[in-house]
C-alpha cells in the first residue's frame, strides 16, 4: 500500500467545509494508519478524532475533502491564526 492520505474537515455546529472548526488526516501505512489534526501552530500532531467518528463514539461531524480543498483550509486557518495572534 502506498502513503495514501484523506483530510477531514470538522463540520460540527454549523460549520462548513470552508469555515471549518478543524482539519484532521489519515495518512496511510503498510504498518496501519496514522491520525492528526492541524493545530493553531499549524503543525500536525496526533488525534483520536477519526476512529472516534468510525465508532460513532464522538458527536463531531466530519466530512471527506480533497486535497485542493484541505490546502485551502489550511490557509483559511494560517490567517484566522494570524488575525487571533
């Protein structure tokens, strides 16, 4: 299996997919997944979020976007840091 990744956006309590309340990935391993979610230093860091979700065990909503979408989100977040700073 090659290093797929999927981005999530976190669209919980009217959030959209273009004012997220947060951004999450899965990157894909041969060795199993790994998880994270992007942080107000915009690093990535490790979350339960996904699994969470597929386990219906948290109330956040998530939806599935593209790549050219999370890098958008990732910049909707790079300024709406900067402008909180």
């Amino acid at each position: 299996m090659g290093n797929k990744i999927t981005y999530y956006a976190i669209v919980s309590g009217g959030a959209t997919v273009d004012r997220p309340q947060g951004l999450l990935r899965r990157l894909e391993h041969d060795d199993g997944p790994d998880d994270e979610g992007l942080h107000r230093d915009l690093s990535w860091r490790p979350t339960p979020l996904i699994v969470e979700q597929e386990n219906g065990s948290t109330d956040e909503d998530l939806v599935e976007v593209s790549h050219e979408q999370a890098s958008k989100i990732v910049e909707y977040f790079r300024e709406k840091f900067a402008n909180e700073g």
